[in-house]
C-alpha cells in the first residue's frame, strides 16, 4: 500500500446486524470504495448490507479469478490488501449485479423452464407414486 494510506483491518461475522456494523465502521473510518471477491451466493449480504448501510462511491463485488494474489501468501488478511492495492490502482472490474427487478423476473424465468424441463420428462407426479406395488 502507498505510504500515507491507512490499511487498517477488522473482522466481522457475516450476520447481517454485524454486516451493518461493519458497513458503519467503514464508513466512520472514510472509505469511500469497497471490493471484495465474488462468492456466489455468499458475497451478496455483505454486497447489500454495504449498499444499504455504508455510504461508499462504489461497492464491486469482483471475480476471484481475475483478483488472484502471488501463491504462498493466501491468508483473509493478504488478501484484503492486495484487494486494496488493485482497487486503488484501478485495476477491478465488477460483477453485473443485477437490480431487484431483474433478479426477480429471472428468479421467474427459472422456475418456469424448471418446471417445463421436469413436465417434459414426465416428472410431474410425485415419487411416492413410483413406489406403489
């Protein structure tokens, strides 16, 4: 990190009131950009909570894939740091996270092939019903 710059790190639990708590500290500690390592699934209450709670100029959720660090140096910490260092460089680019609306109508969208996929195959039954002698 360049000198001058403040790399201070806490840990948080990943409960959404403590996620609160940590968007809060960031924020009281004048971060104005946060970015992190996508995580399927497990990377979006952290994502919201930042959003919601924290008052950033940007959040990026960022592919793990194009954030890799140095091998030998995989510690939480290490890779906090090295996150800063691409996010200052402006080296990150974010994920597409979609907004409500579009998650929702795609959410829709799954649920339906789903259950064409599975009426096409004849599924539709409960499997209890297989099991009748």
């Amino acid at each position: 990190m360049p000198s001058g710059v403040d790399h201070g790190q806490c840990t948080y639990k990943t409960f959404y009131g403590v996620l609160k708590e940590a968007a809060r500290w960031l924020t009281s500690m004048q971060v104005s950009h946060v970015a992190m390592e996508a995580t399927g699934i497990y990377s979006m209450p952290v994502y919201h909570a930042m959003i919601k709670h924290g008052q950033f100029e940007q959040v990026l959720v960022c592919n793990p894939a194009h954030v890799k660090n140095t091998p030998g140096r995989k510690t939480d910490h290490a890779d906090a740091e090295w996150l800063a260092q691409l996010l200052e460089c402006g080296l990150l680019n974010a994920h597409f996270i979609p907004s409500a609306e579009v998650k929702a109508a795609r959410d829709v969208l799954r649920y339906r092939t789903k259950e064409q996929l599975v009426d096409g195959l004849g599924m539709g039954e409960p499997l209890s019903g297989l099991f009748v002698g």
